[in-house]
C-alpha cells in the first residue's frame, strides 16, 4: 500500500536511517521530485527532535543540489525557520563558488536574525 505524502514525512522524521534513499537520486529526471521531498520533510521537521533527519536531508540532497538555483527556489522560504537553517548548516560549502557561498551564508544568517521563541 502506498504511503500518503503526510505519512512519508513523518515516516522520514521518525526513522531517517531507513529512509535516505528515498531523497539520494539526483539525476535530472528525478530532481524536482527530490528536492519536494525534501522541503516537504524540512516544512514538517521540528528542532531538536528531527535534527538527525535534518542533518541528512543537508549533507545529502541539500548539498549535492546547492546552487543558485536551489537558492533561488529556496527564496520563497525566506525568512528560513530553525529547522532550515539547521538543515542548511550542515551542508559543506566549500566547494561551491564563492557567489554560492556568500549568497547561502546571507540567507541563512538574515533568517537567524528573526527567530523568535514562538517560531521554534
């Protein structure tokens, strides 16, 4: 029986270990469907108790999609909430053109400018 894209998520969130390769293709046909994926766990994940998802979902699709145009879709989440930032946090930058890098660095720090309790 198919899963529900509700129950995906929180079947990733509870257990990511057995469900990493569900956001591990990133060929150009599979893409979109990852990073969907991806934001619709990141939309539901909750800081600390998901941090270990988060920290996959940021080493994993996040890094190996960094780009200008994942920042661009990414804009439409700004500001980023806790769990976003963590995500992207763990994500290796260094190899990423400087423009990346400064431009992910700014996102990522003008939305942890905002966090307010009630957000978390």
């Amino acid at each position: 029986m198919p899963l529900t894209a509700a129950a995906y998520v929180q079947q990733y969130l509870a257990d990511p270990g057995e469900w990493w390769w569900t956001t591990n293709d990133y060929s150009p046909a599979e893409s979109a469907v990852v990073l969907k994926r991806t934001l619709a766990i990141i939309k539901q994940a909750r800081r600390p108790d998901h941090d270990k998802a988060l920290g996959q979902l940021g080493v994993g699709p996040l890094e190996n999609m960094m780009s200008n145009e994942l920042l661009d879709s990414l804009q439409g989440w700004m500001p980023f909430t806790p769990a976003m930032c963590h995500a992207l946090d763990q994500t290796r930058m260094e190899f990423e053109p400087p423009d990346v890098q400064r431009r992910a660095t700014a996102m990522i720090t003008a939305s942890k400018r905002q966090f307010s309790p009630e957000r978390e």
